[in-house]
C-alpha cells in the first residue's frame, strides 16, 4: 500500500526502483499494492542515456529497510529488475 513519507520518519527508506515513464510507475504501483507491500514514491531527477547523458524525471520507489530484500525478490518475480543499491538521484 502506497504510504505517507511519515511512514519513513523512523527509518531511512531503501530505494527499490526508478520508473522512467509513468505506465511502468502506475503499473508497478497497482502490483505493490496487490502484493500488500508497504512503499513510498516521490517523483525526482536521475541521468539517463549511454552516451548523451541528460537528466530525466522518474517515479523512486522505496521501501522499509526490513522489507527491501522481500520487495526486491517480488519485483524480480514480476519481471522488473530493482534499481542497483548504490543508485542514487541526482542533487538539484
């Protein structure tokens, strides 16, 4: 289920996957929340591109540090493959 950032106030929130356009962000929302999984999603900056990088906006997806092994295990059964931990957005 889809979570307030109050949610992460206790915890620091571990980043599980960057949607770069909004039906895989919609898509991967409506299976989150069908698994019954806990996750945050803000929108932010990230580099994209092999040769001519450039900055995109993206939907992060995060989760509790306790169930981050357990969200990264189902988006791989889904078919998504999470986002690389050190991964990170771009500062502004």
């Amino acid at each position: 289920m889809r979570r307030e950032p109050e949610f992460f106030d206790d915890a620091e929130p571990k980043l599980i996957y960057i949607a770069k356009k909004l039906n895989e962000s919609l898509k991967l929302e409506g299976l989150l929340t069908e698994a019954g999984l806990d996750y945050g999603v803000e929108a932010d900056k990230y580099r994209g591109g092999m040769i001519f990088q450039t900055e995109r906006v993206g939907a992060f997806f995060y989760v509790r540090p306790e169930s981050e092994a357990m969200a990264r295990e189902f988006l791989v059964g889904k078919g998504f493959s999470p986002t690389e931990e050190k991964q990170e957005k771009v500062s502004s």
